[in-house]
C-alpha cells in the first residue's frame, strides 16, 4: 500500500493543458496587465529602472509626463522615448495612454478607507500575501512550463541547488525534499571560490542544471555564482520575486513568485508554493523512479522509527 507521501504525488500529478475557460475568461487584475506590456522585451540597465518604477508607482507614473517620469526614475528623456519604442510604442506619449485606463482599474478597485483594507499591519501582511498566492495561482493556469523545467532538473545528475544569504532556506527545504526522488541533489549555500568549486564539480560530474533562489535583497554573490554555472557549461533555472534585471538575464529560465515584505523580514508563502510545484513536476518526470526512491525512504524511515506516528 502507498505511503501518505507516495498517495500525494501521485494524487497531485500535473495535468499539462490550457487555462480552463473559466480562468481564461477571468479579467487581469492591472499588475498582470502592466506586466504584460513589459514581458518578452529584452531591457538595458535604464529601462529596467524605469519598468521597475512604473511598477511600483503605476497610479502616478501613467499620468507623469516624460520629464517628470526621467527625474523621477533618475534617467534622461531620451532613455525614456526609447524605453517606449523598445516596446512597441511610437513614443512615450502612446505608452502613456495604455497604461493610463490600467491605473484608472488600480484605483477604481482599491478600497476607500484604511477600516476597509485592514484591522492591523499583521492582518495586512497576510493579505498581500493572499495577493502574492493568487497572481502565481494565474501564472500556473497553463503548467506547461513548470513541467518542462521538471523534465530538465530530473533529468540532470547531478541536480544542484544554489540559494545564498536570505535564500538558503528555500534552496535548503527544496533539496531536502528533492533528495527523496533524485539519486544526486548538491546543494550550494556559500559564494565565492566555494560555490565555483562545488559548480565546476557538478559539471563534470554530468550535471546539465542548477537551480538557483535568489530573495530581496539580492546578492551580487548570487549573480556571481549563477555567471560562474554559466561559464562552467551549466544551465539556470530561476526562482525570484523578479521579473527585470541581471539575474533574469543570466537565468535560461524563471519562475517568479512575489514576496510578503510588509514585516520587518519578508515572508514567502508563494515561492514555497512554487518550489513545491516544481518539486511535483520532478516526481512526475520520471514516477517510476519516483515511486522507488519514496518506497526507499519510507522503509528506511520505518526500520529507524524516524516519526512518530500520526
């Protein structure tokens, strides 16, 4: 008979497919849609930092005019006209009306007083993150991509696991869990000549993946770890609450989930979430492995008395 964990992989196998019609009727709230204005689009250093401001200042920004928006973001007006021709505009004037009807929504939807957004700051962090849990529940309406980045990490041994400074939580909890259905999980939690090392290593070892975390506040040791994999022959996959700016650039690719930063220290219910969702991608690379190792475990684990019984 199945294990508890052996029925739940198995229960929770990805089904591949289209958004349902009823997410795909589903209107996008007006993040999704400013997101959508910046997706795909390849941005230098400049128009990174003024997507970024867009996006954290979109009720404001879609009503600045270019030379407010420049000294704002602390660029020049011609790096803001061809921040909008980047994306497909005939100037920032154009830009300007599209995202003017989506700040409008913004606002038209928020709550009007401070009673009606929350009782107290604890209550708000957990809602933002309630907001942080739904926009990945839209990202995942089509799970292709999530099961094609499980295909590529099962398939890679070894697999390593890169999470520095605030990150190594995640990257620890995710190769704990991988470990039980992958025969090689390496995980990386130190930078500098330490992470190279155990990259190199893995390399050569037959490796063909790493899957890095990187968390705000973002460290440039992470972005020099992951420029350290590329180098060595090894493909990134990327789990951020980013969707500009260097480590993107590295990354073959990402997976993002936003962050509760309403605490003095950020929360992360829905990159959790999302390393989770990978991990059952993995499983359901390759079940019949999956399968063996977990009926492994749990023999081991029973042979040992590892738990108390539930």
């Amino acid at each position: 008979m199945p294990s508890g964990q052996q029925a739940r992989a198995q229960a929770a196998a990805i089904t591949p497919g289209k958004p349902s019609p009823a997410a795909e009727a589903a209107p996008a709230v007006p993040m999704d849609r400013v997101m959508a204005l910046f997706g795909g689009h390849r941005l230098s250093p400049a128009q990174r930092r003024i997507a970024q401001y867009i996006i954290d200042h979109l009720t404001e920004a879609a009503f600045l005019s270019i030379t407010d928006l420049a000294e704002r973001v602390g660029v020049s007006q011609p790096s803001v006209t061809r921040f909008a021709t980047s994306l497909g505009y005939s100037g920032f004037p154009a830009l300007r009306e599209a995202l003017q009807p989506i700040a409008l929504s913004a606002v038209a939807g928020a709550p009007d007083t401070r009673e009606e957004i929350r009782r107290n700051e604890l209550q708000a962090a957990i809602d933002a993150e309630i907001e942080n849990l739904e926009h990945l529940r839209r990202l995942l309406g089509d799970p292709g991509q999530i099961l094609d980045v499980g295909r590529e990490l099962a398939t890679s041994v070894p697999l390593t696991i890169l999470g520095l400074r605030i990150s190594v939580s995640l990257a620890e909890y995710f190769a704990y869990a991988a470990r039980r259905i992958h025969p090689d999980v390496r995980l990386v939690t130190r930078g500098g000549s330490v992470a190279y090392d155990a990259l190199l290593q893995s390399r050569e070892a037959g490796g063909t993946w790493v899957l890095a975390f990187a968390m705000p506040r973002h460290a440039h040791e992470t972005l020099a770890a992951m420029r350290a994999a590329r180098r060595t022959g090894l493909r990134i996959a990327l789990i951020t609450d980013l969707t500009l700016g260097p480590l993107v650039d590295e990354a073959d690719v990402t997976l993002t989930a936003g962050t509760g930063s309403r605490l003095v220290f950020d929360s992360y219910a829905a990159p959790g979430v999302l390393a989770a969702s990978v991990l059952q991608a993995m499983a359901d690379a390759n079940p019949e492995r999956t399968q063996l190792r977990l009926e492994g475990y749990e023999q081991a684990a029973e042979q040992h008395n590892f738990f108390l019984d539930d």
